[in-house]
C-alpha cells in the first residue's frame, strides 16, 4: 500500500473519516506519521479555540481582580486561585463526572459528556485563569505616567481603556501570554487521558502515539514523531505570537522592542 | 465472614443510615488503602524533589562546561525536555526505562541467547532478564513500578531544574567570578566556592515555581500504572451493587474528585505561604531589588 492511499484512509481518521479500523500490524513508518498528524487536528482544535475565548475571559478577570468592588474582587481571586492551584488532569476528572451526573438530570447537556466539548469547557476555564493572573501582573505594571498622560489628554471610561489601559496591558504582558498560549497546546494532550473517551477511536496525536506504543511495544518512533509534530506547533505559535507582538510594541524605538523569549514551564 | 472494622456498629452495614453509614463506608479496607494512596503521592515528591534537583545540578553544570560534547549534552537535555508535551515523556520514558533495563541485564545475564530481541512487534528478553522477575512477589512489581516513575519524574523535572539552575549561575555577578580568579582559584575552586553558594537565591523563585509544578504533576502517576489517588478515586467513586459490596451506591466519582481537588489546593496555598516565608528570610540583607525594600520597610 502506498504511503498516499495510507494518507487518504487515514489522513482525516481523528475526525471519523477514511478507513474504520486502525491499522493493526505491520505498522509503517507512513501509517505512524499520517495517524498522529490527524490527532494533531485535535490538539490544535482544542487550543485554538480555548485561547481565542480565554483571551477576552482573561481581560474581564484582571480587571476584575484589580476592581475596587469587593464581590468582583473576590470572584476573581478564587476562580484564578482554583484553576491555577489544582492540576489541569484532576479538573478534566472532577469536570467529566460532573457533567456525566448532570446529564443523568438535564438530557440537553449530554454534549458536554464528549471531549469536543466538555475539555474545551475545562481548558477555556483553565487557561482564562492563568492569562488572567498574567494579564492582572501586567495591569499593576503599566507606568503611572502613561495614565497620568491619558487624563490629561482628557481621555476617561471606556475610551481611555480600550485606547490607552487595555493596549500597554497586552504590550507588557505578551511574552509571558506566549509562553501560556505553548503550554496551554501541549496540556491539550491530557484531555483522552482523563475521562473523556475517545468515540470510536477518534483521539488526539498522543492518543495515537499511545496506540503505536502499545501495539509496537516500541516507544522510540510514535513518540520522537510526535515531539517532533509538536516542536513544528510550537515555532508555529511563536511566529504567530510574534507578529502581534511586534504590532503592539510598533510605537516604540526599535532598540526598545522587546524579543519573545520562550521559557515554558510545562504543567499545570 | 469476618471484617475488620474500625468502629463495632460497623459489623452490620445493612442497618445502618447517616452520619452512622458514612462513617463506616469511609473506613472500609479499600478507603484505608485510598488514604495510604496519599502518602504514595506525599513519598514521590519527597524522593522526587531531591532527585530532580541534583539531576537538574548536573545538567546545568554540564551545559556550562568547557568540553564542548559535555556542553551540548547538557543544554541539548534542557532544550529537547522544554520543547515537548510533559505527559509524551512520561509515557515514553517508563516503557523506554523498562526496556532499557532489561536490554542491559539481557546482555550481562544471557550472552549466549542468539534470536533477536526486537521480534516483530515484541520485546523479547531471557527470562532472567525480566524485571521484575515472573516469579516475583506483587509487592516487588509495585516498588519497580514506582521506581521507575520516580525515575521518570527526576529526568523530566531535572530538566526544568537544570533550566532554572543554569540561569541562576549566570545571573550571578561576573565581577565575583572575575575577582576569584584574579585571587589565583583555579576554575574547580570558583565554580564550588564562589558561584554555588551564591546562585541559590537567584534560583529561589525559579524553584519553587518548580515544586508547585511538580505537586500539580503528581496525578499523572495514574498514567505510569501506580495505584495513587486518582487510580484509587476512580474505583471507589464508580457505582456498586448491593452484589459486590455491602456499602452500594451510585455513581459518586464526582464527588471523590471534588476531594481531590481540594486536596491539592490546600496543598498548593499552604506550600505558596511556605514558599514565601522562605523567600523573605534568604532575602534578608541580600543586595537586590527585595532585599532592598526589605530594609526600607524596617527603617
């Protein structure tokens, strides 16, 4: 078989197109690469669109943990406190059996019982509670003159933050969102590992290397494939990430800009 | 049949309700074992912090070493750790340890064994070379089994400890390197006698951002194959029939997550507080940033 008949039944496999059943023997190094690429479909589902949500759940919980009203105060400091202080597979659990008993009650939220969308739930939360400490660091940081300038241009409410507050906050907090955003991917591959069942065999990029390993029983080639799946993620969420960057910072003297440097910590 | 029971009124379940029940139900010999779980989680990360800290000791004073193959090997192990999913090295190192091990003792133990020893899909050792032995005890599989996850957890957090380390040997002055140098150390007497005792409170915060990662990476021991508390949560939250069990209930895996997770914040709040007390008293007189603030505080 050839390795462009393997693409086309397995290219999409993770999505529940092409062939039914996972090859079962003499595994090819084609059959490896095409099967954990198609998981990677999932991990970029899931963190593309947790980020693109957390981002704007993230603005609202800094500025909420930096309100002066006491209950938005105290909300926001126990949702970060709670997503950042328990680990992300522990929250995946208690998240998945928690909607399973809920479905037992309410029929209409047996969506959520699927990894599509109740990880997705979890990772949003997840990941708007650690951009949220991130954003609310950058928040107390932004130079007193900058608002002090603001005012006395005469800028005030929702216009002084969405043109003055809001812009230096992503500016300063930046580097540090890019290091969340590459860790948020890589906890992307926990989700088929805590409770969420993979439906017929459709998991993610680790799920498959998992497989490969299991039935091989030959860990050193699904697994540098898979790294290597993901160091080509990774560089791509840094080029992306640095784009805007370089737009939020396009103000300043060109020495002054600051460079993306990449320092994840990889669990949460 | 005879049970062991904690509480007398326990010797007939079926009579009792409330706080009576509860307080049975939650002593039964399977929860004993649930609360011992803890104490496995509690033991990784006391043998595992040290272990990861000297791995990531090593590989901090190898990447900054003179040999050239030495530096790249260090900095290639910081690199290679940082750039991939955590759990993938988890998965992947304990069948790789595993096989590894075995391949060594294959080789030592058997030498006249002549098939191969990659068959096809399988990894074929002599039977002396199993590890553990099939003849084993449970116990010695278990102990194995955790071993290697310890092993496991100290080259993946060594890594990141090797990371912080090797920031906070350059972040100390150069001017001190300079200075003992120009006192006649030679570049061994430097190293101990100059740069290690002075980079540990630069390394502090790096650290222990370290130790609260590692307290939240303890669950995926569930995935090397230990018995810990998520392994255990899940098989007494499951729901049971009155068949199997003298305690049934439904399905409350929910609610021993919940547990868990409370476990592991109070864990985490009370280590930050730790974590800060310690911060605050190696800053004391220290000629930093906080250090400073420290001073004009008590002025």
């Amino acid at each position: 078989m050839s390795c462009w008949q393997t693409i086309a039944d397995y290219g999409l496999r993770s999505l529940g197109y092409g062939e039914r059943l996972l090859p079962r023997g003499d595994f090819t190094l084609c059959q490896q690469f095409t099967l954990i690429g198609s998981g990677m479909i999932w991990n970029i589902y899931f963190g593309v669109l947790a980020l693109l949500a957390g981002f704007f759940l993230a603005t609202a919980l800094a500025l909420g943990k930096a309100s002066r009203v006491w209950l938005l105060r105290k909300a926001s400091e126990w949702f970060i406190f709670v997503f950042r202080g328990s680990p992300l597979f522990i929250q995946f659990f208690f998240a998945y059996f928690l909607f399973v008993s809920l479905k037992s009650a309410v029929p209409a939220l047996a969506p959520f019982t699927a990894a599509w969308l109740g990880a997705l739930v979890v990772l949003f939360l997840n990941t708007a509670a650690y951009t949220g400490e991130i954003f609310y660091g950058a928040l107390l940081s932004i130079p007193k003159g900058d608002t002090e300038a603001a005012d006395a241009y005469g800028f005030s409410g929702w216009n002084k933050f969405r043109k003055i507050t809001w812009p230096t906050m992503l500016r300063l907090a930046w580097p540090a969102y890019t290091n969340e955003a590459i860790f948020l991917f890589h906890a992307t591959t926990l989700v088929f590992f805590s409770g969420f069942p993979a439906l017929r065999q459709r998991g993610d990029a680790l799920y498959y290397a998992n497989y490969f390993a299991d039935k091989t029983f030959n860990p050193f080639i699904p697994y540098p494939i898979l790294a290597g799946y993901f160091i080509l993620l990774t560089l791509a969420v840094i080029g992306v990430y640095g784009v805007v960057n370089a737009r939020l910072n396009r103000h300043l003297p060109r020495n002054d800009r600051p460079k993306l440097k990449i320092r994840p910590k990889l669990i949460r | 049949m005879t049970r062991s029971v904690i509480f007398g009124y326990c010797a007939n379940p079926e009579t009792l309700e409330g706080i009576a029940w509860l307080s049975c139900f939650l002593t039964t010999g399977k929860h004993m074992s649930f609360y011992v779980s803890f104490g496995t989680v509690l033991l990784l990360l006391a043998i595992t912090a040290p272990t990861a800290l000297l791995f990531g000791f090593g590989g901090a004073s190898a990447a900054r070493s003179r040999i050239a193959p030495l530096s790249w090997f260090g900095r290639g192990y910081i690199a290679v750790v940082r750039g991939v999913p955590d759990i993938a090295f988890f998965l992947f190192f304990v069948i790789a340890l595993d096989q590894g091990f075995e391949w060594l003792r294959h080789q030592a133990l058997c030498p006249d064994w002549d098939e191969p020893i990659r068959q096809g899909n399988d990894f074929v050792v002599c039977a002396a070379a199993k590890l553990p032995l099939s003849t084993a005890d449970q116990w010695v599989h278990e102990v194995y089994g955790f071993f290697l996850a310890v092993l496991t957890f100290a080259i993946v957090f060594g890594a990141f400890a090797a990371n912080v380390l090797f920031g906070a040997m350059r972040a100390v002055p150069h001017a001190q390197l300079e200075t003992a140098a120009a006192y006649g150390m030679t570049p061994r007497q430097t190293f101990w006698r100059v740069l290690v005792p002075q980079m540990w409170v630069y390394a502090l915060p790096g650290l222990s951002n370290l130790w609260m990662v590692l307290i939240k990476a303890t669950p995926l021991l569930f995935l090397l194959g230990v018995e810990d508390i998520v392994f255990w949560a899940r098989e007494l939250g499951g729901s049971k029939t009155a068949r199997f069990t003298d305690y049934p209930h439904g399905d409350w895996r929910m609610w021993y997550f919940l547990g868990l997770l409370v476990f592991y914040l109070a864990f985490t709040r009370v280590s930050e507080i730790v974590l800060d007390r310690l911060m605050k008293r190696l800053t004391r007189g220290q000629a930093t940033a906080g250090g400073e603030a420290q001073r004009k505080a008590a002025a």
